[in-house]
C-alpha cells in the first residue's frame, strides 16, 4: 500500500488522522506505518455498540459435581485415557499476559511462585502435562498461545529449560491475533508516529488466531478431535484431565467447563447457566442482584463459577463459530501519540475490541459444568497480594504436597 492509496482509504473510513505525522517520518518509517495500515482491521470499528448487553432468560445449569465425579470417576478416565491414547486431545495454553500485574517485568508464566527454589508457573504446570503423560504412556500436542509482546521471550524460556523434558516437536507457539484500540469517539490511535495502536483481540481469539496461523493443518494431520484450553493464570490447572474428557464424550456435550462452587454472590468469577435455554457465562457484574443471591435449601442457585479451564469439540469449533463471536468494548488508559508526545493515561480513554472465550460456549449448543474441588483445581495468580494472589497461590500450592 502506497501513500495515495493508504490516504483514500482511510478517508473512506474517518481515519485519515492516522497520517498526520507521516511527513515526519524517515522512509523506513513511512513504510512501517503503511504496513500498519495495509494490516489492521478496520472492520471491527462497526462493531462500535456501545448499547448495554441484553440478557435473555436465565435458569440455572445441571452440573457433574464433585461427589458425582467420585462415583462415576473410573468410567470417566476409561473413555478419557482412550481418546488421549488414540491421539485425539490436544492441549491449548493461553500464555500471552505480562506479569506486571505482579511486580514483573516479563511474560506471566515466566515469574517464579518458589520460595527456596526457581519454580517457574510455566514448569509447574508442565509437570500437570507429565502427570497425565505418565497415565497414558502417551505425548500430547500442546499449543502456546502468546502475544507480540512477549512471544519472543516465551520461546526463548522454553529453549532455554529445555521445554522442561517436553519432545519440542509437539509444542507449537503462536501469537495472538490484535485489532485497533481507539478513542470514545471511535477514532483509531496511533501507539508511535509510524505506529498503528493494536492490543490482543481477548481470550476468545484463541481458534481464529491458531488457524491463523496456520497451525489447523497439525489438527487434521493428526485428526485431533478435542481441544482442552486453559490459562496460565491457574497454577493447579489440570490439563487433558482424562476423567473430564470421558465425562464430556459420555454426556454427548460438545463442550466442557471446569467450574467450582463460588465461596460467596460477590465472588469475581463467571457463572455458568442457560440463557433461553442454551448454555452462557456470565460475568460476575452481569449477573442480576436476585439472581446473584438465589437460595435453594442453603446453597447458591447459580454458584458454578468457571476457571478458565474448557473443552471443546474441533469439528463444532469449525462449523459454528466462523466469524461469530461478538466483540467486546473494554474501556482501557491505552497509551498514544497526543500533539507529537506519546502520553500514557492513568484513566481509560478509549477501547480495545475483545473477544472473550465465555461467548464460545453459546455456539457449541451443549455444555457439560465438571464441578472440581477448588483446593485441588483453583489457585489464580491475578495479584501480587491479597486475594487470587502469588500468596493464596503458593499457600495452595503446599497444601497440594508442591515444593516451593
């Protein structure tokens, strides 16, 4: 894309102020900025709605609890460690976060949750891998989603530990799709003068940005026909879980969450339940106050809480959820080109454009709630102190037998 036509085009879309700066710029920066352009969507600008969210009827969702699961687990982990067998699960580790949220400077999964020793959150949740590898004989696929920011110094922790004993050629990294961020008024920002404004798409660009990227080929090569996705927020995360897997398959569910019983209304975690009679998540602050607090012979009717921890059937990945997901306005502080200085807000002054895995559990149709015990499964990194912190982590962690 040239000047003249990158000027026309984004006249044609109320972006022409992208240029301002570009007489400025030396040539090799000219053309960074015209690839910018040539390279952002800016399609997902008509989806600039920022009417309130409409929410259909709500009923609470069946669930295999955890004293279901105690019962039924040995038929469970039959079904589940054939297909894990047979080569049909693969792994999806949504690794693109930064650690600064904690005080780090580097990628999430890089920070080290030990105490006497170096125990990376990445080489604790590989040794979760190796636990089920160890059941099955049997190496998974395992594919790491990062972000531009942090890509580079992802693959570079896992060259240098040796990917933690893991066979390298069964571990694909990609980066996560971006789209524009832009002001209230829906005017895209400029991150440098030769700079386009992009962030990660959210979580729910998982698929897209793996078929992006070309990876869908080692999916049909290997005729895998399940994907476990998780995050690496959750040090005592439980991948490729056969006995979830065989639920899932025995339920006849195309999909399926890992879920744990809210410890109270005002927990900060999405609940799952039927929107007009289709499985949903909602988030924590889109719950209705009399729904948040339902009762039923003492428990919370809508208590299951999701962990980020989900399943999903990859020929129903393909056939409903081309191009579908909504996209989500987050109001952020983005940092931007402001009168020729790059200024960094301490408010939100415009929005990133997300999707969010919650809404791809809708698509699937059917959604199995696998209810595990929050001691064993739960142990979010969000903080630095306080709640869902490296504290109540690590305080997890040694009760779960892990040496820090």
């Amino acid at each position: 894309m040239d000047y003249k036509l990158a000027k026309t085009y984004l006249e044609e879309r109320g972006q022409a102020h992208l240029l301002k700066y570009y007489d400025e710029l030396s040539e090799p920066d000219k053309s960074q900025l015209l690839t910018d352009i040539d390279n952002t969507n800016f399609s997902v600008l008509k989806k600039l709605d920022k009417a309130p969210k409409k929410i259909g009827k709500i009923t609470p969702i069946g669930a295999v609890t955890v004293e279901d699961i105690k019962r039924r687990r040995l038929q469970f982990e039959s079904v589940g460690l054939n297909f894990l067998r047979e080569g049909k699960v693969a792994a999806v580790l949504l690794a693109g976060g930064q650690g600064s949220r904690l005080g780090f400077n580097g990628p999430k999964g890089t920070f080290n949750i030990g105490l006497t020793r170096t125990l990376s959150i990445f080489e604790l949740q590989m040794n979760n891998v190796f636990s089920v590898v160890e059941k099955t004989g049997r190496y998974f696929h395992l594919f790491i989603m990062t972000s531009v920011q942090n890509n580079e110094e992802t693959v570079k922790f896992f060259q240098e530990n040796k990917y933690f004993g893991y066979p390298d050629g069964l571990i694909h990294f990609y980066i996560q799709d971006v789209a524009p961020t832009c002001d209230f008024d829906g005017k895209v920002f400029l991150d440098r003068k030769n700079r386009v404004s992009l962030a990660p798409n959210g979580n729910g660009g998982w698929y897209s940005s793996l078929v992006n990227s070309g990876l869908a080929r080692v999916l049909e090569r290997e005729n895998i026909e399940w994907l476990n996705v998780y995050s690496v927020d959750n040090v005592l995360q439980k991948m490729c879980d056969p006995a979830f897997i065989g639920a899932t398959i025995l339920k006849q569910c195309r999909c399926g969450a890992k879920v744990v019983s809210k410890v109270s209304p005002d927990e900060k975690v999405g609940v799952i339940c039927n929107e007009d009679g289709k499985p949903t998540v909602l988030e924590y602050f889109e719950i209705p106050a009399d729904l948040k607090n339902k009762t039923k012979k003492g428990e919370l009717v809508y208590r299951f809480g999701v962990t980020l921890n989900y399943l999903f059937n990859v020929h129903d990945l393909n056939l409903t959820l081309s191009g579908r997901l909504p996209y989500h306005l987050a109001e952020k502080a983005i940092a931007h080109m402001e009168d020729g200085e790059r200024v960094t807000p301490c408010q939100p002054c415009g929005y990133k454009f997300e999707t969010l895995i919650v809404d791809m559990v809708k698509y699937m149709g059917s959604c199995l709630a696998y209810e595990v015990e929050r001691d064993k499964e739960f142990a979010p990194v969000k903080n630095l102190t306080g709640n869902d912190s490296v504290d109540t982590a690590r305080e997890l962690l040694v009760k779960n037998g892990v040496k820090l």
